[in-house]
C-alpha cells in the first residue's frame, strides 16, 4: 500500500512527538519522515518549541508542602467568593509575569538572537531523533567521507570538513542533511566505543557575528554551540560536560583552520 492510500496524519505527527504513539506506528512514522522531508522539518520545529516551553517553566517544576491544600473544594460561599478573587489577582500576575519573562528574553541586552537559539534547540532535537536510531542514523555513512562533506558543503553553500575526534575516542559515523534556522544544515554523527554518540550540527547564520561557546541543557542532553561568521554550530550528546566541552573546543579549532 503507498503512502497516498495510508498517509500519516498531522495527529499522528504530533503523538509522536509527545511519545503518545502507539509502538505499532513508530516504524510506519519514522519511514514516513524519512521520505518527506518537509514533514520531517515541522516536527524538528514543533519538538525545538516543546524544548523551549520545558525549559522556560523547568525552574517552576517544582513541590511545595501546602500544594494539596490549594485542592480542597471551599465549603461556604464567602470563601468561594474569596477563592475566585485569590484566583484571578494570581492569573494576574501569571500572565504580567509571563509577560516579563517574554520581554527579557526578547531583550536586546541578552544578545541571543532567534537564529541562534533556533539552531541550539533544532541541535538537542536533532541528537534525540537519530542519536538513537540503530538502522538508518546517518544518510551517507563514514566509508564515504569525501563524498559526504561535499555534499552537505554544497547544500549549505560553504565548505566543510568532518573534524577529526579519534583522539578523544570518537570516530565519525556519517552525517545528514538536516533543517537549520529554516535552511539547509549538515549534521555529523560520532561514536565512541561504549557505543555513546554525539552530533555536531552546522546551520547558517542569519548574520555575520562571533560568539563565544554557549551552554544549554535539555535534561540529560547537554550542547555547547557558537557562531563564527556566516556558520552557526552546536555539539550535543549525553557524555560528561567537560569531555563535550572538549570535543566542542576541537571542532572550533578544526573549523576554523
């Protein structure tokens, strides 16, 4: 049957992504955005969104020893009364703080711009799709190095090297080409020999800057990512933070040269 006759669905699309999806569609799923790399870009964005709004409210997730009380049914209409007004004096100041939040993260005096917190979250959504996939994790693998950088050199109209991490125990993969900053990007898988992996992803840049590294975690999930000139990158994986650290520190050395 073709995928006119069984498309997958935008619901579909969006269970996956929230890990609602029955086991018996995740190959169906998976297949599916292996061949639409449209659809495959949308839920790249709709998981960097889901990452975003974990991390803005992760300092909010959090128990306190009088929740269970704010659960009790009021029994007399005076405390109803008092209860609706509590109520909506703190959506109030929810929404104003919501507000602010917004505004400090938009403001100037942050100097992280849209395009290089796109490329952070679409790196820790990247690692979590295909750092564990065991079949099809890369497009073209490492026995055809040559060919895969210039490939993904010329999608993304730069030249671009596989920097070389055998001396921190990793060895290439393969890489991809992937959505980043709603453009062309390449994304480079490694592994070491316990089987962990990590992903080094390169987008373009929206403007030509210079950063220094960034830091960002998304649970287990670490990335440290930088922009140089017209290429912005982000490192990602699960391995302590001062090893990813390093491997970040070589790939700029490499890159640069």
């Amino acid at each position: 049957m073709s995928d006119a006759d069984r498309p997958v669905t935008a619901e579909m699309l969006h269970a996956y992504v929230d890990g609602q999806l029955p086991d018996g569609d995740i190959a169906r799923v998976e297949q599916w955005l292996a061949d639409h790399p449209d659809d495959q870009a949308r839920l790249l964005e709709w998981q960097a969104q889901n990452n975003s709004i974990k991390s803005m409210f992760a300092p909010y997730q959090r128990a306190l020893a009088n929740d269970a009380t704010l659960l009790k049914t009021p029994e007399a209409a005076p405390t109803r009364r008092w209860s609706t007004s509590v109520a909506l004096a703190a959506a109030s100041i929810c929404l104003f703080a919501a507000g602010a939040l917004t505004g400090y993260l938009a403001a100037p005096s942050r100097e992280l711009p849209v395009h290089e917190a796109s490329v952070r979250d679409e790196a820790s959504s990247a690692f979590l799709i295909y750092a564990s996939e065991v079949r099809h994790p890369v497009e073209v693998r490492a026995d055809d190095k040559d060919h895969l950088v210039a490939w993904l050199g010329k999608k993304l109209g730069h030249k671009l090297s596989a920097p070389d991490l055998s001396g921190l125990g990793f060895s290439l993969v393969g890489g991809r080409l992937v959505p980043a900053n709603g453009k062309a990007g390449a994304l480079l898988m490694y592994e070491e020999a316990s089987g962990k992996r990590l992903t080094v992803l390169i987008g373009q840049s929206q403007e030509n800057a210079v950063t220094s590294f960034r830091f960002a975690a998304n649970g287990p999930v670490e990335t440290f990512y930088w922009i140089d000139d017209k290429l912005s990158y982000a490192v990602t994986g699960e391995i302590p933070r001062d090893l990813l650290r390093r491997v970040a520190d070589t790939c700029y050395q490499q890159f640069d040269t």
